[in-house]
C-alpha cells in the first residue's frame, strides 16, 4: 500500500541475475510509483553495444581467454532498448525517454545509456 513519487536506481541492473529478474523489478516499481510519478533507470548496459563493451575491455589482456577467466561469473546484463521501452509500455509507463550517461570521461559511458519514463 505505499506508493512513490519516484523510484530511482543507478548502476544496479547490471548486477541483476538475469532478464527476467529484471523485468520482475520493473513490473513491481512501476505498480508502486504514483499515477504522474517518474522511474529512473541509470548506467545500463546497451545490448547493441555488447560485443563492443567485450572486446574494448580484453584489449587490456594479453591473451582474450583471460579475460573471459577473469570475469567468469562476474557477467553483466545489457538490456535492449525496444524489449525495455515494451515492458515499460506495458507496465503503464509514458513519457520514456532514452538520455546518454553524464560522466563523459568514464570509459563505459559509450557502452551504456539511461532511462526516464512517467506513469499514466
């Protein structure tokens, strides 16, 4: 029965176990937020970006198959702009906008965007 005004969430859904993980997460705060309150999502991994994302970060080892040795287990979700922009839809979300992230000096900036979107 408590409701928001807004519900905000930076650097989080990287770290989620798996797409449908995260889009429980989604479909519970959208019921939570106020009709006319916002959810805002920051610093998610841009699927259209992955294979990019990859291979910048193993030009950093010698060898790729250490870099997969390395962050075996540590993987991050990237999410999909148009599968994102349906579930929100679908939750009662309006107003989506898509932003780029603000640190333009932090090296993952290009790799990931931002989100805010209203509730009907």
């Amino acid at each position: 029965d408590i409701y928001f005004d807004i519900i905000f969430s930076h650097s989080v859904f990287q770290y989620f176990p798996n797409l449908n993980y995260a889009n429980t997460v989604i479909e519970r705060w959208c019921k939570n937020i106020k009709q006319g309150g916002m959810l805002v999502l920051l610093d998610l991994n841009d699927k259209s970006h992955e294979d990019n994302y990859h291979n910048e970060r193993m030009l950093a080892y010698k060898n790729p198959d250490d870099y997969y040795d390395n962050y075996q287990g540590l993987e991050h979700l990237f999410f999909d702009k148009d599968n994102l922009l349906s579930k929100l839809k679908a939750c009662g979300m309006k107003s989506v906008e898509y932003f780029d992230h603000a640190v333009a000096n932090y090296g993952n900036a290009k790799f990931r965007f931002n989100i805010s979107c209203v509730k009907s």
